[in-house]
C-alpha cells in the first residue's frame, strides 16, 4: 500500500521534473538509476530514500524541503470549482501552463497574472 507521503514526494518530484523539461531519463542518467526507478518513485510505489531525494534536489535545482511542500495541507471537499482537478500536479495541462507561464519575463508575468484574476472574478 501506498503511503500519503511517498505519493506526495513522488508528485512533488515528477512536477518540478516536468516544469524543468526533464526526462525521466535525464533525471534517471544524472542520479546513477533507472528511469523505472524514477517513475516508481513518482507514483510512490517506492519510497525516496534520504539520499536518493537529496540527489534528486541536487539535479533538479531545489532545496529538499521542495518535495515536503503543501503535505500539511488537508484538501477540501469542495474547491469552489468543478472544473478544477483534484490534484493539479496530475493534469498535463495546468503543468503545460504553468511551465509556459513561468517561461515568461516576470514583469509581463504579473500582468497576465492580473489579467487572469480579473478574468476569473468576472465569470
């Protein structure tokens, strides 16, 4: 059985892995593993050892404590929205956007990002 926090690690790994345009491969390659390896991880069938994780922070480029982020909290029953996936790491698409977003320079970031909060009250 899966634990809550292995699937968490193991999204958290996946998500910043994919916002860097990384292979499970590539990633695999730089850690001295299998890329069967890694995706077991990013499912959380297996658990990320300590220095496994301290690995991947290091070729991923962020602090350990990246994949610990949002564990504590307790998702809501009802988001507000039910076009809103449960879990927005697990759809592609937000992660394209998210990925495209963050590509964009920050000063014309914060306007899109303006523009989407006015856009999203108006509906």
């Amino acid at each position: 059985m899966k634990h809550p926090v292995d699937v968490h690690v193991g999204k958290r790994i996946r998500h910043r892995r994919w916002m860097n345009g990384t292979t499970q491969q590539q990633l695999a390659e730089n850690v001295g593993i299998k890329f069967q390896q890694i995706q077991k991880y990013e499912t959380g069938m297996n658990r990320v050892s300590a220095s496994r994780l301290w690995d991947i922070a290091k070729v991923l480029n962020v602090p350990v404590s990246f994949f610990f982020e949002g564990l504590d909290a307790q998702p809501t029953a009802d988001t507000g929205n039910s076009d809103m996936p449960a879990d927005i790491l697990t759809d592609k698409e937000a992660l394209e956007l998210l990925r495209s977003y963050y590509a964009i320079p920050e000063n014309q970031r914060r306007r899109l990002f303006d523009l989407a909060r006015v856009l999203s009250e108006a509906a």
